[in-house]
C-alpha cells in the first residue's frame, strides 16, 4: 500500500519521507514543485471546505497544465460531503477530461450518500475511486468501494488517514494507496505509521486449537509474537512486553543456523532471568512501617 504526503517545505520531514519511500499530494492552492517525489494532485476542494472559500476551478485548471502530466493520478472536482451533487460535478470534469492521453488515472471522489450501483458505470482501469466523506461515513464505507474496486479492478485512495487505525481499516478494504498530513507535520510520527503500512493486513489462522497472528511482507511470511520480560525494580514485581514478527519457515530445520542458535542461546537467558528473579525476590526487603 503506497503512503502520501501533503507536501510540505520542512526539510527534515521530507528527508524521512523520501528515506521511508512515501510520495506527496499536491494541492492547486500550494507551491507545484514535488521536489523529487512521485506526487499525486488533489483538487484542492477539501482546504476551501476548511477555510470556507470558493473552490477556484482555475487555479485547479493551471496545477492540471503543469504538473497533471506527471502525476499518479488526478482527483476529480468534488463537493464535500455533497452526495450526488458532487457526483454530477466530477462526471462533467471526467467527460472533459477522459480524451486526454497525456494525463494519468483519474479518480472519483466519493462523498456521503452514495453508493456502489451510483458509481460502478464509471470506474474502470483509468477512472478510480478516491474515498472521502466525513470521517464515520468513511470507515463505514470503506468495505463497499474495496469490493467495488476489486470487481472492476480499478485504483482506490483513501484521504485523511492520520492513524495506525485507519492505516489497518485501508488494509482490510484492499485499498491501493492513502494520504494524511501527519507526517508532514509532525516527523515523529512516521516509524508507527510507515510500519503499519509496511506490515499488512493480519490475518488469524488456528494453531494448536487457538489462533496464531500470521502477517505476509514482501512474500514472506511472520509470525507476530507477544514477548514479555521482567522488571526489576523494588516493590511489586512488574513485567514489560512488546509485539514482535518472527518469521516463519515450513520446518525448524530450514530456519538458518544463526536463529536455532540464538533460539537455544535465549533458552538459556530465560532460565538465567527466571534464577534471577527468584534471587531478586528474596532480597527484596519488607516496606517499612
């Protein structure tokens, strides 16, 4: 699944994104340079929705001219949260637009109210689906258009994904790509997000009458393990865990000869923890009165 980024002009930002492999959404209303990146253009509807202006059709016309030619793919004009008023909208621009070879997929955005059977005459390999609405719509949605993307075999986006929530909702849809500003703005928070675009969809497959997480990145497949530790510290004996992915083999004699070692090796280390622990508590002194 391919991540977007609104563009932005802070330099450590785009040096993880670019590092993280993620691409930009240009806006008819900011700067057209994708400085390097791969880059889809958006109609800019949503920030005049934001600021309570005018969609400007012409500066969306120019952003089409000069960048249009290299991107992606286009969204369609729309209408927030217009039904099928904004359907109406991005069926004139598509039947304006359809003729130009030179331009990429363009998708349909679609907004609260619609349904599947109001758009399927429409979407095929070069005309795609872009997810939008408010955000309830949205996730309530998203199963309908995957379904519809995957029997017409189109391209689906969803907008305004700012969470690993949202980042694992895309994953179940089968959705194609995402954009979000929070990695524009905010550096940190792109190793959480990135990993859970990386990850994939999980799924639950039964294992010794229970269920074991089983996830497939790049062909390969891992297991997701729930490791726990102690901690040692006085007072009340605690312990810390974390997820981790393991990766599974069809047989334990295929597994590299460095992992059965360190498989044996933490054999050990757990024994010596669990000695430790022991020893830890009895040294552990009575709270004083």
């Amino acid at each position: 699944m391919i991540g977007y980024a609104s563009m932005t002009g802070t330099r450590r930002n785009l040096a993880v994104l670019r590092e993280a492999g993620w691409r930009v959404l240009l806006s008819p209303t900011d700067r057209l340079n994708p400085k390097g990146f791969r880059y889809a253009l958006d109609n800019g509807a949503w920030t005049a929705h934001q600021q309570g202006t005018e969609w400007d059709v012409w500066k969306w016309s120019k952003a089409v001219a000069n960048v249009g030619g290299g991107a992606d793919w286009i969204v369609l004009p729309d209408i927030v949260c217009g039904g099928t008023a904004s359907l109406d909208r991005s069926l004139f621009w598509l039947d304006e637009m359809k003729d130009e070879k030179y331009l990429p997929q363009l998708l349909i955005a679609v907004q609260n109210g619609m349904t599947a059977d109001d758009l399927r005459p429409y979407v095929k390999c070069r005309v795609g689906i872009f997810v939008g609405g408010d955000t309830e719509w949205k996730e309530a949605s998203l199963p309908m258009w995957g379904r519809l993307a995957k029997d017409v075999g189109c391209h689906m986006h969803v907008g305004r994904v700012n969470s690993k929530r949202r980042i694992k909702l895309c994953h179940m849809a089968g959705v194609d790509s995402f954009d979000g500003t929070s990695v524009s703005r905010f550096a940190n928070t792109l190793p959480r997000l990135d990993a859970a675009r990386r990850q994939g969809a999980l799924e639950l497959l039964p294992k010794m009458g229970g269920a074991t997480m089983i996830a497939t990145i790049h062909g390969r497949k891992y297991r997701l393990v729930h490791v726990m530790w102690p901690v040692y510290a006085r007072g009340p004996f605690r312990y810390s865990s974390t997820l981790r992915l393991q990766r599974v083999y069809t047989h334990d004699a295929l597994a590299p000869t460095f992992l059965r070692k360190r498989a044996a090796r933490h054999r050990h280390v757990r024994q010596d923890r669990r000695l430790a622990f022991i020893r830890h508590q009895r040294n552990v002194r009575a709270p004083c009165k």
